[in-house]
C-alpha cells in the first residue's frame, strides 16, 4: 500500500439537528505527492469533507488521519502540517504583500530568519516580488489569489487544500494559478483539489471522486471516468428548444445513456458514432425536424458529471465556503 498523505473510512457528518447529512459514509485515499481532485456540485459535501479534514469541524461518524496524524484526537499535528487556501482569499487589505507573509510566519511560530527568507522565495515564486510593498487592496484578483495561496506555503506544509482555489478568475489567472500548482506538486507537495471546473480537475488531478448528496458516486483517473460513458457523444443543434425535446424522444433508442436536453442542444453517448450520425439525420429528416449543427467528440469530464449527477457542473462557490487558512486555527 502507498504512503498516504490523507486516509478517511466512513466520514459521515450531520447538520442541522441530524436532518441534512452532508457527507454519507465517505472513504477516500491520497497518496503523497498527487492531486486528489473533489468534484460535485452545490451542496455536494466537497467543502464539508475538507473542513473535516482541516479539523475546522468535527465528524460525527468515522475516522480520518492527514499525515499519519488523527483529524480529532492529535488536530494540533495536523494543523501543523497542512496549508489550506478557500474559496476566497483572506489577506489583509491593509498590509503589503510581504507584511501579510511575515504575520503568517509569525502564527505558525517560525523564527524571524526563516519567515525572511520564505516570504522572499514565495513572492519571487509567485511573481508578486514587484509588488511585495503595496498595500494588498491595490492587487488584482488574480494577485491576491496567488498572495494567499503563497500565505499556505509559508510554513512548507507537506499537505496542501485547495478549495475552489480558482473561484471567480479570468482564464489567464486561471491558467497562471494551475502553474504555480502543477509546480507545487512537482516540488513533492499533495494536493487536495475541490472544484466545479471540469477543465481544472482534467489537467491537475491524478485521481477524482465525484460526490453527490454526500456520497462518492465514481472514482478514478479522468480517463477511466470518461472510458464509462463509451466511445463517442453525438451533439446535435436544433432551431429552437422544443424542436430539441422532440429530437431527443425520437433518437433515445441510439444510446444505453439518458439523452441530455439543454436548450436547443441534445447529447447522445453513443458507441458508433459515424453509423449512429446518420441515422440520427436519417429519422430527424423524415420527421421534418431541422438540425443545425452536428458534432461527434470523445467524452469529456463535463459528460461524466452530466452523467453521473444529471446536470453539467455548476459555475460559482462551493457549500459552506471556508473563509481562510485553516493554517491560521490554533
């Protein structure tokens, strides 16, 4: 068996006087030194599970250990050897970026030496050293993200949580703050990733559970999750919505998989697609119904949640947002 960074059998968690179970029974693995992608959408248990696994809450049934070290009876261990970045950067406005490096130093009770030396290397790292002496509400969101997640890594944690670490970033952030990541995890770092963008589970995570209604629905890598739903998905545009509820009712004998309707779209998972094309054209042709646009593609991680779960993926926060560093908890 593999060195886990993370280890939990059975996580359940309650709100709300027992009525809503966030997390149902939960088990999942994190070998050290890989991303471990979360997927699921709103209220699916995502944040529940790394709040838990942070100690910012308690479970109310199971175990779990994060770096060997027991989330309940041995938190202050596992406090020590965590970074956690959430949905929404926490630095303080009012501080340079390099001031708001050396106060986390300070909380995590690291000489003054060595918080010089690490705020340094990170805002050089996180290309924020031209900045370092402005005051933080003068940064972009794009910069502050970074500033924070920079803030996570002060201390060298072994382990680091993500959730939703790119929530509201133009595509450039985006794909700027999955470099720093990928460096991270090439450096040795584990990462632990919640997300709704399908794109940033497929490039950074070497393995992904899916959650719904707090239980893990699939697991594997992204391609194992996509091998599931066949071959090929057939897409077809129709001129209005109705024409594309119609569509999908006279072509549902074509695949194994429910037929998705959105908007005037319809997909088809279907095991050969070119033969499966034109007899889509052949029967939408005899029934008057006008196809505007066809494409056949591989699967991609936004079929298997649509799939898996009934919907694409949600854009915005997560559930219970966690506010800051559970680096910052003592």
């Amino acid at each position: 068996m593999p060195d886990l960074a993370v280890e939990t059998h059975g996580i359940v968690r309650t709100f709300r006087d027992g009525s809503v179970r966030a997390l149902d029974g939960v088990s999942i693995a994190i070998p050290r030194g890989r991303v471990f992608g979360l997927l699921g959408p709103n209220g699916s248990g995502k944040t529940t599970m790394v709040r838990i696994l942070s100690t910012i809450i308690r479970p109310d049934e199971g175990s779990a250990t994060v770096n060997g070290f027991d989330v309940v009876r041995q938190a202050d261990a596992v406090r020590r050897s965590i970074g956690l970045a959430g949905q929404f950067a926490t630095v303080d406005d009012n501080l340079t970026g390099l001031e708001n490096l050396r106060m986390m130093g300070r909380l995590n009770h690291l000489d003054h030496a060595t918080v010089r030396v690490r705020a340094t290397q990170l805002l050089e790292q996180f290309g924020l050293a031209e900045a370092a002496r402005r005051n933080v509400k003068t940064y972009s969101g794009g910069m502050r993200r970074r500033l924070d997640l920079a803030a996570a890594l002060v201390a060298s944690p072994p382990l680091l949580f993500l959730d939703e670490p790119t929530t509201g970033l133009d595509p450039q952030s985006r794909q700027d703050l999955w470099g720093f990541i990928e460096g991270l995890v090439e450096s040795g770092t584990t990462v632990l990733l919640t997300t709704q963008y399908l794109e940033e589970a497929d490039r950074l995570a070497d393995e992904l559970a899916v959650l719904d209604h707090g239980r893990i629905i699939a697991q594997g890598t992204s391609s194992e999750l996509k091998a599931r739903l066949g071959a090929t998905v057939l897409s077809l545009t129709f001129s209005t919505t109705a024409d594309a509820e119609r569509g999908a009712l006279l072509l549902a004998d074509l695949t194994t998989k429910p037929a998705f309707v959105e908007g005037d779209v319809v997909d088809l998972t279907v095991t050969a697609g070119p033969a499966a094309a034109a007899e889509a054209l052949r029967r939408l042709d005899a029934a008057d119904l006008v196809v505007t646009g066809l494409a056949l593609r591989e699967p991609s991680l936004d079929d298997v949640f649509l799939t898996l779960t009934g919907h694409h993926a949600p854009d915005g926060a997560a559930e219970e947002p966690i506010a800051g560093s559970g680096r910052r908890r003592r």
